[in-house]
C-alpha cells in the first residue's frame, strides 16, 4: 500500500492501465551536443605614413578542429576618414572599427591573407590597432593569448610585426 501511495494518481493510472504504458513514449535524455574546438591567432603587419596604414594579415587556426568561417575585429584607437576602401568580406561597423570574415580555417592550417590599406581621420603620429576575434564559426576557443592582441604603429613607414 505504502508503495501504491508514493506513485501517485499517474502511477496508478500507469499501473491499471496496460494500454497507458504502451502509448507512452520512454523520455530518453539527449546527450549535449559538443562545439568543436579551434584555437585561433593572426599574424601580420603594419605600416604606418601621413595618416594610411597598410595591413597585411593571415588568420591561422592551430585546431584541432577546422571551422568554415570566422569574424575578426580591428579596432583602431583614432576614428577612420569617411571613406574607405576596403577589401571584399570586410565592413566598417563603426567610426573606428572594421570587421572581417576569415574564411575557412582548416585544422592547423592558415586561412586567406587580408590586404588593406585604411586612411585614418587627420594625421595622426601613432596609432593603436586592437585585434580580436569576434565569432570563431561555432567553435570553442580556449586560447585567448592568441587572437586578442594590440599593435602600436608609429607614423614613420616602418613595419611592426605581430
């Protein structure tokens, strides 16, 4: 008796009812789908001379998961000029920022170089250029000291490696 009350009136019910049990669906707990894991850097340079600042840049993926695409943010520390020409799969989202999509980044492999030159509002002396990654395609990054990180350039033509 004891056994009957702690079912309840749904267990009852269950338990008088053969037909009950044989419509009711068993509840299967789904296992959590997992995000595969990239790991993602950029590495370029940068030059800087009377207000253009030309980047060169190649997104690299170091795994251990390939993902499709991903959204790279370069954020400058003084406003753009108006106008600008950027390169195909890049966007000005903001009066110092620009983004763009990497492409494809296969598992420890490099991805397409983005090339651009931007003009920067006035003439600046120096020039802080922040990069982040702002969608990784789906995938877990577990590594950040890789894909954020801040370049100063000097308005003297030299190169700055990051």
């Amino acid at each position: 008796m004891r056994i009957l009350c702690g079912l309840g009136a749904a267990g009852l019910v269950a338990l008088a009812s053969p037909a009950a049990t044989a419509t009711t669906a068993p509840v299967v707990d789904a296992a959590p789908a997992v995000a595969p894991e990239a790991d993602l850097a950029y590495h370029g340079h940068l030059s800087m001379t009377g207000g253009r600042v030309d980047l060169r840049m190649t997104p690299q993926n170091h795994g251990p998961s390939g993902i499709a695409e991903a959204t790279v943010r370069l954020r400058w520390s003084v406003p753009l000029a108006d106008e600008q020409g950027l390169p195909a799969g890049c966007a000005r989202t903001e009066v110092r920022t620009v983004m763009c999509r990497t492409g494809a980044l296969p598992a420890d492999g490099w991805g397409e170089t983005i090339t651009m030159a931007v003009r920067l509002r006035g003439a600046p002396t120096e020039v802080t250029l922040g990069i982040d990654t702002v969608w990784g395609g789906g995938a877990v990054d577990r590594n950040h000291h890789n894909d954020r990180q801040e370049v100063l350039v000097l308005d003297t033509g030299d190169t700055y490696v990051f």
